[in-house]
C-alpha cells in the first residue's frame, strides 16, 4: 500500500470520475494526473483503472486497492484527531443514521445545538424507517432502541425509554379499563407491524412472573405516528415508545394503563463501528448527546422520563 498521498490521490481521482475533472479538482493538467498514477500501477505492478476518452473505470485490482485506501484514510483521520483532540476541537465530517420520528423529534434539535458549539464540524443526519448497515453506507453513527443485535457494533446507552400502554380517555369511558394484562384480549389494540418482528405480542413482566398476550384490532400499520394518531382518536389501546407519549400523557390526551407492569425496554443507544472507538469526533458527539438528553429529564406519572 502507498503513502497517504498516493492514497489520497488514489481516492479523489475515483471519485471524480476522468482525468480531466482529477485535474481540474487537483489544478493540475491531465498529462499530470496520468503521469502519476502510470507510476502507480507500474509500482504496483497491476493496472488500476481503465482509461477512455471521457471516464475511468476501475479494474478488479483497483476496487481492492480503493476499498483499502478510503479505510486507511479514515483510520488515519480518526487518528489525527485522536491525538490533536486534548488540543483543538473535533473537525471532519460526522454523517448520522436516526429512526424517522425520533430523528425529527429530538436528534435533529441535538444536532442544531452540537453544530453551534463546534462550527468546525460539518453534520449529516439521514433518516430512515428501518437502521442501516453502518458500515456498508459509510456512517459514523446510529441511533437505535432496545437491543442491538449487531455484535461488531459499539454502544452507548444515551438515555432510558420505557415502553408504556396507554388509551384516550373517550376509548376508556366507552369500552372500560383493563386491570391486568390479559383483559387486553378483549379490548381493540392498535397494532404496529414494524421490524419484521411478531406483531401483535406483547410482553408483560411483574416481580419474577412475565405474561405474553396476543392483542387484535381493527387497526394496524408499519408506522408508529400512524398508531399514534389512531389512539389519540380513541380508537384503541396503544402501546409505543415513552419519548413518544410523555407530552400526551402529562396533558391527559392518553391515560397510561397497567402501570405495575414493566414491558421491554427500549432505551435509546448510540451505535459505531469499533474503529471509530476513540474517534475525537465520534467521542464528542456521544458526549454531548449524553448531556444533552439527561438536561432533558421531565416527570411524568408512573415515573421518571426523559422526555
């Protein structure tokens, strides 16, 4: 493997796409551009790209070649501010993966008041309705509940989140409110079919004993504000997410139920590939989003919340 130069060099010009857009970036002359890396591949003793008139391609040997260079690059980067972060502030690129409604929610205002206290930093929040590969897409952080079954992942606990089941009052005064988890059975539950998990099961423990209960209703769908709104509406018996009732809960629009039984919790983590372990960046944003949730800290029936 070359110097990070030659690697550097290596990586912008894939990038690119030509010679001639390498050239430009590098201000440079394509004959330049051309020169060097013939001095690559003759190093080597392989060829690295294929050239036309107009675009590049990369050769079998060139796609290991820049997979292993992009790698090196971030390690060294990672290392650089390892070493200078006693020193100046976190710098680079941090490019975030968060669920849709909590993204929106509460990591996006996070990310607002991380961005005023490091303006060095350049944030990239990307939401989706199911956790990416961080790895695969090149992200440096995923929040996620519950447990992580991704083994090569580090976490970080970032703040606890219980589950809760809650109604409307109008659904409760029409309908009557169960007392124990099995009298579910004979309310409508609004149920969310998310994560390819067992819809419909729910997990209830007390003291040493725990009970699963096999919910129905007319209504059910992939989409948590979905459910939401359907219970706000009155038109079931809800289970979601403490950071998603808490304000609901403390204006009285859903009345929590079941309070002495515990469901499975979800507590919120911050999830890195290990290499970025001691990244500076990766350590400051995890820091400040530990802060960040427990200033947050609000009290709500049945308990402590941080929401």
């Amino acid at each position: 493997m070359g110097q990070p130069s030659e690697l550097a060099f290596f990586a912008g010009l894939a990038k690119a796409g030509s010679l001639s857009a390498a050239a430009r970036e590098q201000d440079v002359t394509p004959a330049a551009i051309s020169k060097r890396l013939a001095q690559m591949e003759k190093r080597l003793g392989v060829r690295l790209l294929n050239r036309t008139t107009r675009r590049i391609g990369l050769t079998a040997e060139g796609e290991v070649y820049l997979e292993h260079a992009r790698r090196l690059l971030a390690e060294i980067e990672d290392l650089d501010q390892l070493i200078s972060s006693s020193h100046v502030a976190p710098r680079g690129t941090l490019r975030v993966n968060a669920p849709l409604g909590f993204g929106r929610t509460y990591i996006a205002p996070a990310i607002s008041d991380f961005a005023k206290r490091y303006p060095q930093m350049e944030v990239q929040l990307h939401l989706t309705d199911r956790p990416l590969n961080l790895g695969d897409e090149g992200f440096d952080i995923g929040i996620r509940f519950g447990e992580i079954p991704d083994t090569r992942l580090m976490a970080r606990k970032i703040a606890d989140n219980r589950r809760l089941v809650c109604a409307a009052p109008s659904y409760l005064k029409a309908h009557g409110t169960p007392v124990t988890p099995h009298d579910l059975t004979q309310h409508q539950c609004i149920v969310l079919r998310q994560n390819d998990s067992a819809y419909g099961i729910w997990r209830f423990a007390k003291g040493k004993k725990t009970e699963t209960v096999k919910v129905r209703g007319a209504l059910s769908s992939n989409d948590g504000e979905v459910t939401l709104t359907w219970g706000l509406a009155g038109q079931g018996i809800l289970q979601r997410a403490e950071w998603d009732l808490a304000k609901y809960l403390r204006s009285g629009r859903l009345v929590l139920l079941l309070e002495d039984y515990a469901l499975p919790p979800a507590d919120i983590f911050a999830v890195f590939p290990e290499r970025l372990n001691m990244s500076a960046k990766v350590r400051a944003f995890l820091d400040f989003l530990v802060a960040h949730f427990e200033g947050k800290r609000l009290r709500v029936r049945g308990g402590t919340s941080s929401w």
